[in-house]
C-alpha cells in the first residue's frame, strides 16, 4: 500500500515552503497527493529571513521571486561600512514565503487540515502522522515540528533546567525590534549593522542590528544572548536611548512597526540526544524511521551560536529533492509503490564547527560579561565571505580553514 497520500507536511512554515519548491522544481508533486497538517493559519509576517550569498547562489536565483531587500555593504559594530562584494545580505519576509506555498497548494488542489500532529512514526505499512484519533499514512512524512530540546527558553531565572545528566542553564537569542521612519533622509549610505555591542549589556551579550529599508525608513533592533528573555519594557528603553543618541531631537522619528522573536540557542549535543531519542522509540517498535524525514530547525538546519538556518533549510531541501528523485528513478526501475524502506540525512557538519559554537554557547552562558569583547574582536575582521560562511552555517565535511 502507497499510503493515503504521497507527501504528508507536518508543519507548513519556512522548511515546508522551501521544500515544496524545490520538490516542485524537480516535478516530484506533479499528480501526487499532498497533504499538509499545522494548526496555525501561517497569516502573519511573523519572522523575516535574512542570509547573506552571492547573486550566483542557488538560495538566490531560486527565490529571487521572493526576496524583499539585498544590501551590498555592512559593518561590524561601529566599524566603516564596507562592501561585502561578492555577497548580499537578503532578507525575505515569512508571510511571502507562506503566501507562495498558499498559492501552490490552491493551483494544485493540495488539502489543508488546520489541527496539530499528534505523533509521527513508521510500521510495516510505512510511514503515518497521528491526527487526532485518525492515523493518516503516507509514503514520505515531512516533519517540520519543533525539535526536541532538553531545555525550553526562558527558564533560567527560575533555575537551572536539567539536559541528561548535566544540570545547565538555557540559553536563547531574543529580540525586540521598532521599524521607525523618519522626515529627512538618515541612512543615505545604506548598509546593514550587524552588532553594535555599544549599549548596555545588562547581564547578557546584547547589541543593536540595523537593517536600513529607505533613507529614511530603518529597523532597529536591540538582540540579546542570554539566560534570561529580553523584556519589552527594557528594551523599548534601551532603543529610545540608542536612537536619542544617533538621533537627539526624538521627534524626528516614527515608530511604524513593532516586532519581536525569540530562538533557542540549543548546542549540538542537545540536538543529536534528541535524535537518539525518538530512534530509540522507533526502534522499540521495531521499524526504523523508514519514510520519515525531519525538514528545517528539526533537522539540525539552525547554526546554534548565531540563530541562521535559512541558507541551510534552502540547501537541504535542494539535497532533499535530489535524494527523493533519484529514490523515483529506483522505484519506477523496479515498479515498486509500496512503503519506502528509505531515510534521507543531509550531510552532517565538520565536527569543529559544533566545538566552535559550543565555544561560543559556553560562554555567552556561563561568561556573559566576556560575550561583548569576544564578539567585538571577531568583528573587526571586515565582513568577507568567509566570515559571512562561519555566521550562516555550519558547512559540511569542512575543516575551518577550507571555509
Ligand atoms: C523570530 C525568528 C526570526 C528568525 N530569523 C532568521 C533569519 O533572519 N535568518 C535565518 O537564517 N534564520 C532565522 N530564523 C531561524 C529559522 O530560519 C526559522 O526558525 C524558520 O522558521 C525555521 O523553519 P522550520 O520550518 O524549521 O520551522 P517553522 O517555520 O517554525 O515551521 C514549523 C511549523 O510547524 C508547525 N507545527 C508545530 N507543531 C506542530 C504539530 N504538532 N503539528 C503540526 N504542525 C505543527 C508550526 O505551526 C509551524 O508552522 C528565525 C527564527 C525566528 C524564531
């Protein structure tokens, strides 16, 4: 039995959405049934993807269709602008990005159950999603849900949560962030602002990023390393001061937008407990994870230390449709269309790059007071397309220097 449908989506945000596209690319979804399951109607511009690439990269000419803003310099800090030639710094906005996957679902008759997924395994029928009392079956399962994480964030100044058999506390990147507009053109020389760790630290790492739309439109946004939640009361101060010190008279500017975000900061050692975990458990039924492919944070997509996964989630789902094509080859060779008795991995990283990020994670945690100096001294090296690698992702099989 082939299952209810052909591709089940547990989730239908960012890693879904690049999924799909790349699977369409390589006419994958043609004719198939496709089904989709996530209790959020994915109608807010909730999150705004930002990476840097050069203009011949896949994650660009790929979605060149949906990229809002590219910025050709940026700085360090309070460091000189410069160019970051041959890259870009892109963003895209979540909601574009969803409404693109709206559309195909809508143009391919793609069903849409608005209820969360219970839980995901694989028997010897194949592989299936729990959705309420229902087991729906499928040949591939795309499993987007959150990853397991030995800790949740936030938790720290009520205590150290426990990962395993270390006790340690959470670590979380926050951040609070005001679009503001003002009446003269501000930022004629338009370049990002990656870390301006002048401000104050306030027990954490934190610094301001900005992201110049217009001349005379900008976000400004205060970003914290820490155990504890930026709260919005501090950082609304925090932003009032830092825009009345580039800008002293305060009625000048306008805040338009308002935005605010939180990614866990969870090491490598956490990600991979829990894989093991839910292999374990799938093993304990005795059918391996056949059929069952995490996508996007769930699939270790998320660079720890620096919260980008977009470039990564992109390049994933580009591996993914290759693997899925080359495993339809196979199966039209042997006309098979029963349960898939595949797993797919993407390449995992240079064991160097999780030491390096676990470096990092170690001691915005445990040495917050150092994170400003450590930061600050790797940002005076110019902003080049190795330093931009090292802060996108982790890339595979690479020793350090290669990068
Ligand atoms: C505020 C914010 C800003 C970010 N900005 C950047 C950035 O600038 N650049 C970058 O590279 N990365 C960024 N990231 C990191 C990463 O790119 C995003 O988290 C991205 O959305 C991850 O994609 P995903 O598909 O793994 O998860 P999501 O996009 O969160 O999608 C998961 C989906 O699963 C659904 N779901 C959850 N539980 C269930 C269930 N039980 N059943 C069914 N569905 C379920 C959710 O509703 C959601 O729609 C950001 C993250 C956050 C939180």
């Amino acid at each position: 039995m082939a299952g209810d449908v052909d591709f089940l989506f547990v989730g239908r945000g960012a890693s879904a959405a690049l999924t799909v596209r790349a699977l369409e690319g390589a006419g994958l979804l043609a004719g198939r049934r496709v089904l989709f399951v996530d209790p959020d109607p994915k109608s807010r511009n909730d999150k705004t993807f930002c990476f840097w690439a050069e203009d011949t990269e896949p994650v660009v000419t790929d979605l060149v269709d949906l990229i809002g803003h590219s910025w050709e310099k940026a700085r360090g800090g309070r460091e000189p602008l410069v160019s970051i030639a041959p890259m870009r710094y892109h963003q895209i906005n979540s909601l574009d990005l969803y409404e693109d996957l709206s559309r195909r679902m809508a143009a391919n008759g793609w069903e849409l159950r608005a209820e969360a997924v219970e839980s995901v395994g694989a028997d010897e029928q194949g592989a299936y999603a729990v959705c309420g009392s229902e087991k729906v079956r499928a040949r591939w399962v795309l499993d987007s849900r959150p990853p397991h994480r030995d800790t949740a964030p936030g938790n720290a100044a009520s205590g150290d949560a426990v990962s395993g058999d270390l006790v340690q506390p959470d670590l979380a990147q926050s951040f609070y962030g005001w679009v503001v507009e003002t009446d003269f053109p501000w930022q004629r020389d338009a370049g990002v602002t990656l870390m301006d760790l002048e401000v104050p630290q306030d027990g954490a790492t934190q610094f301001v990023y900005m992201l110049p739309y217009a001349e005379n439109r900008v976000l400004v946004e205060l970003t914290r390393f820490g155990t504890a939640i930026l709260e919005a009361e501090l950082a609304e101060q925090r932003l009032r001061d830092y825009l009345g010190a580039a800008q002293p008279d305060q009625a000048t500017y306008r805040i338009v937008h308002r935005e605010q975000g939180i990614i866990p900061m969870a090491e490598h050692r956490n990600e991979r407990r829990g894989a093991q975990s839910e292999r374990r458990s799938a093993l304990s039924e005795r059918h391996p994870l056949h059929g069952v492919v995490p996508i996007g944070t769930r699939n270790n997509a998320l660079k720890p230390s620096t919260g980008y996964a977009f470039k990564t989630m992109h390049q994933q789902a580009r591996e993914l449709a290759q693997f899925l094509g080359n495993s339809a080859s196979d199966d039209r060779a042997s006309e098979s269309r029963g349960p898939t008795a595949m797993t797919w991995q993407p390449q995992p990283s240079h064991p160097r790059f999780a030491f390096l990020d676990g470096l990092l994670l170690h001691i915005l945690r445990r040495r917050p007071h150092q994170g400003k100096a450590f930061l600050n001294n790797s940002l005076r090296a110019r902003p080049s397309p190795r330093s931009c690698a090292l802060w996108t992702k982790n890339p595979p099989g690479k020793t350090i220097c290669e990068c």
